[in-house]
C-alpha cells in the first residue's frame, strides 16, 4: 500500500474512533453505567460490538496468514473460537447474568462467598488479558510498520491510547459503540477487497495451479536472513572474492569454481547475506545466485587459492 | 436453576457430538479438502448460532417460568 495514503487513512480510522466513543459517551455514574451501559444496549449493537473483538488483528491476520502456511486444517482455530463463545455463552455468560454480577470476580465472589476466590479471579482475569493484548499490541505494530514505516512500538501505543481513553471516559457504553463502529468498517474492508479479488481470479480463468507452484522471486531481491542459514546448491556457484575473507586474503583474479553436485557443507552460514557482517572483513563477493555468505565462499573450492 | 443447567448440559453435548467426530472424519478422508473447506469455513457456524439461539430462547423461557411462579404465589 502507498504510504501516502496510508497515514491519512490511519489517521482517519483513529479519529472516527474517537469521534464515535464520544458519541457514545454518556459520563457514568453509576457502577452499572460503567460496566453493563446500564443495560440499555440492545442484542444487535452487542452482537456487532462482539464480534468486532472477534475480527482482531491476531484472529485475522494470524488466520490468514496459518491457512496460507499449513493449509485449511487452520481453520479449526476460528470454528474453536465460535465454539468457545458458546460454551462461554453456556456456563460463564448465562450464569453471570443470573446472578445480577458485573464481573468475573464479583460473580466468583458472589456463589463461593470468599475473598481469596475474588483476588484470584481478578488475577486470572489480567493475566488473560495480558496475554491476550500482548498479541493484539504487537500486530498493531506490525500492521502500522508495515503501512507506514513508523517505529514499532507506535502503532501499539496508539491503540493503547485510544482504548485507553475511551473506556475510561465512557465506560461500556462508548466502548460498545466502538467496537459495533468498528465491525461494521473491518467487515466492509475484508469483503470488498475479497470481492473484488475473487471477481479478478474468476477473470483470470480461476487458475489452481499457482498454489500449487513453490514460491519463487519473479526479480532481484535482498534478503535478510537473521538466523543461521544452510544453503544447498544443486549447481556450481562462481564466487569471485577481492579482498579478505575470515582472515584470509584474496587477490584479484577471479576464478571459476570446478563442477561440485553440491557445494553445501551443511555447515551453518553466518547471518546478513546483502550487508556486510559487523565486523567487516571487506569481502566484496559477488554471486550468481543466493547471496553466499562470507563462510559459504571460503568453503567454494576457488577461494581456498590463499596467495 | 436446575432447568437452566440441564438447557446448558444439553447443548454442551449437542456441541460436542457435533464437532468430536469432525476430526475422525477429516482423517478417514484425507483427500476431501474440499469438504474440509465447505464445512470449517462456513457450514459448521450456521449449526452454532443455532445451538446458541435455542439456548438463549431456553433460558428466557425458564427465566419467564420461574418470574411466573413466583408471583402467582
């Protein structure tokens, strides 16, 4: 996405946000104001509020992105989540609701009249929560580097922000808002783009096969691997190296490396295949195809040529 | 309140039987990814919502019923 476009179009999603929990905000006042909106939200603003929590960064992006990498069985995770909300539905909504409770603890407190049961609900609660966030957050991140280039840990800081606010400012009732507003918008922009992406399969003939191809490099790219790596060449790689390699000095003339089947020792290549190392050995290695890395070219036979 | 936990079992169990045997069947066919498709991506929610909604009518009956009850007395 052009970047130009992509902080306007934050922005504006921000500000919407804002501007719907004030339309929401009604200054609470009482416990049940804060909590349950008084319960004056009716079923199909709730459902819509719910299941814009549901369409979260983790349950969408990390769906997508599992079902791309290991395939449908993936989809077990949104059908555990649905399942879920039905046995929560079951055994944790109903009864709470019963017994007049407004939160986990309140209602732990309430059937098995103990203190302790209250702290420790509080505290499953916010590690729960935590644990839930920390995901959120860090797609958050992600998804604003990725559109922006901004620093990382802005787009969590701004979430943080204005959730923060709004629920602190309007309690269930402007949150409530929110999350109906925000179904609505993330709904509309996953279904418009897959409409549009699935009119332009069809279009194409709705080709199968390109799933089926291993991903390829349609052009030069630099990658940056920040792991060890092993590299396994099925043909001859020709390294030409000026200047020094692990301590090793190499002159000028180049040399073409003799027919090895594979080149690869297994051994494991050192990161930063396009940048050179931290401690720059001034190895200009130029490659035919996978970048080698500085150990990578000292085991290529050529280079063990030490002048 | 026993009725209220007795609609809950009830539809736990429906829920269960419903989605227990979906793996077993999936292994029997490794081939149907298709059906693997059709039914975790869309037709098993539809079983879902309807659990959810006749538990909910359930439950409100039996809230009615008891509200009744009581103020007969």
């Amino acid at each position: 996405m052009n970047s130009t476009f992509a902080v306007p179009a934050v922005a504006l999603v921000v500000v919407a946000t804002v501007l719907v929990g004030a339309f929401g905000l009604r200054i609470s006042r009482t416990t049940s104001d804060f909590y349950v909106a008084s319960r004056t939200v009716g079923p199909r603003l709730n459902a819509a509020a719910i299941s814009g929590e549901y369409l979260s960064a983790a349950s969408f992006l990390g769906i997508a992105g599992l079902v791309l990498v290991q395939g449908p069985d993936m989809l077990w995770y949104p059908v555990g989540y649905t399942a879920g909300y039905l046995v929560l539905l079951l055994f944790v909504a109903a009864p709470l609701r019963r017994s007049g409770a407004y939160t986990l603890p309140d209602f732990a407190e309430a059937r098995l009249a103990s203190q302790a049961v209250r702290r420790l609900a509080g505290a499953f609660v916010v590690g729960v929560g935590w644990l839930y966030l920390l995901p959120q957050l860090q797609g958050a991140g992600l998804t604003l580097t990725v559109l922006t280039g901004a620093p990382d840990s802005l787009g969590g800081l701004i979430v943080a922000v204005v959730v923060t606010a709004t629920v602190a400012a309007g309690g269930m009732r402007s949150i409530t808002f929110v999350q109906a507003f925000q179904y609505w918008l993330k709904l509309t922009a996953l279904l418009v783009p897959a409409l549009f992406l699935v009119l332009a399969w069809q279009a194409d003939g709705a080709p199968r096969h390109v799933f089926e191809e291993p991903p390829a490099f349609r052009d030069q790219r630099a990658v940056r691997v920040d792991t060890t790596l092993d590299l396994k060449l099925d043909r001859p790689l020709t390294v030409t190296v000026t200047g020094t390699v692990d301590g090793h000095r190499h002159d000028r003339p180049p040399c073409a490396s003799p027919p090895a089947p594979t080149a690869s020792n297994g051994a494991p290549a050192s990161p930063s295949p396009r940048a050179p190392p931290s401690p720059p050995p001034s190895a200009a290695a130029t490659a035919a195809c996978p970048p080698p890395s500085p150990r990578a070219a000292r085991s290529a036979p050529c280079t063990r040529r030490t002048a | 309140m026993r009725t209220q936990l007795r609609a809950a079992l009830a539809v736990f169990a429906v829920l269960v039987l419903l989605v227990g045997p979906l793996p077993l069947l999936f292994a029997a066919m490794p081939d149907a990814r298709r059906l693997e498709w059709a039914v975790l991506g869309f037709g098993l929610y539809a079983p879902l919502v309807l659990l959810a909604r006749w538990y909910v009518r359930r439950a409100e009956r039996n809230e009615r019923d008891l509200v009744r009850l009581v103020e007969d007395r």
